[in-house]
C-alpha cells in the first residue's frame, strides 16, 4: 500500500488542531458488546443494545473485518479532531469580521498545524485515508472536499481532489453504512468499540440508524 501524500493530508491539516484527551462523556445508554447482534430491552434503563460482530462465511472476510478494524482505530480520533476543530474555527471565524483577517487567521493556522502534525498523517497509508475520508464526513456532516472549498476555495478543492484520484481516494467520498457494506463494517467496529469504551464516543454529525443497517446487510447476507 502506497503512503497518502502530504499535498492529499493538507486539508486534514488545516482543522484536525491537536491532539485532545479522550475524555468519557456522560451516557443514559449501555451498550453491550456480544456474540449475538439483538437487541434486548431486559434492563429498565433509557435504552440497551448489544452489538457484535457480523456473521462471517470465511476465513478471508474474517480477516479482512480485522484489518478494517486495525485502520478504523487508527484513524478515527483524526476525524473526531475534525469535527472538533471544525466547531472552534467556524467560532473563531464568526468572531473576525474582515475577509483579510480571516484568510490571515487560517493561512496561519494551516502553517502551524502542517508543521505540527504532517509527520504522523504521512505515515498513514492509502487505505487508512480512504477510511478517514469517510469518518470525516461522519463527524462533521460535510465531505473533505466540501470542507476545503468551504473554507479555503474552490480551486484548492480541486487541486485536492484531483491529486487524491492520483492515489485512487475521492474527497468527495461520503460515509453510507445503508448501502455500502464496507461502511456498514466500519460503523459495527465504531459501535463495538463505543460501547467496550475503546474510543470516545462523538455523536456522529450524520443520522445513523444502526438497527436498520444491521437488519439490512444481515438479510442481504442471507440471500
């Protein structure tokens, strides 16, 4: 697997400020991690679900579940950082009147978070960016592109997305766990991973209905 390369990771960059502390939020709900995916009211609090892992019909898709899962872990807290630094920025924006102050405020914090953290997003592979292009859009509800054309403009949109095809990524990838499987994997080990408190649990910024996904590509797995 190829590394994504820096001019692809720079809008990443530009938002995911920092690294944060996982700091447990305060949850009405318990999520439980079993061998069985039901869903179980047998407690009388707000709400119980149980998430496991899908049926698999082979060794080989077994493996590939555990590879996804290794990159999801990986990349997930950047996308977390995302969301989080997208909410601080659109703040600090709306505080700054002036257009000239505005792009000097963002020049300048694309410089410090290049300098800060291109060392670590170099060293993610093409297929952890594929995955972190997609969480992205998760957490904050907009595609990487969208993002970058919002905030900086079009034609360094452009320039992204045309070196992201370079790699075969899209930044225009959207994150759909009712239609593509794949999504519906990373969305089993994001919930698996929630409820054994593995990673903090950032509400997504996107309506995801697990239930619904998971009675899909359970019967789909049937045919």
């Amino acid at each position: 697997m190829g590394v994504v390369s820096k001019s692809c990771l720079l809008f990443f960059l530009f938002f995911s400020f920092g690294f944060t502390q996982l700091v447990a939020q305060e949850d009405y709900k318990i999520r439980i991690a079993g061998q069985d995916s039901t869903f179980v009211d047998a407690i009388s609090l707000e709400e119980v679900e149980l998430f496991s892992q899908p049926k698999f019909k082979s060794r080989e898709e077994w493996y590939r579940y555990y590879v996804i899962r290794k990159r999801v872990l990986k990349v997930y807290p950047y996308a977390e950082m995302a969301a989080n630094r997208l909410d601080s920025l659109d703040n600090r924006l709306n505080q700054i009147n002036r257009k000239s102050k505005r792009k000097a405020y963002t020049r300048k914090l694309e410089k410090f978070l290049a300098e800060e953290l291109t060392a670590d997003l170099k060293k993610l592979t093409r297929s952890e960016g594929k995955i972190l292009i997609r969480l992205v859009y998760r957490q904050t509800g907009i595609s990487a592109f969208n993002v970058v054309k919002e905030y900086r403009n079009g034609l360094r949109a452009f320039i992204y997305q045309t070196t992201a095809r370079l790699f075969d990524m899209s930044l225009k990838r959207i994150y759909d766990p009712y239609e593509e499987y794949e999504d519906y994997l990373i969305e089993n080990i994001l919930q698996i991973a929630f409820s054994q408190g593995v990673i903090n649990s950032q509400k997504a910024a996107i309506s995801i209905d697990y239930e619904k996904c998971y009675q899909k590509w359970s019967s789909a797995k049937k045919d």
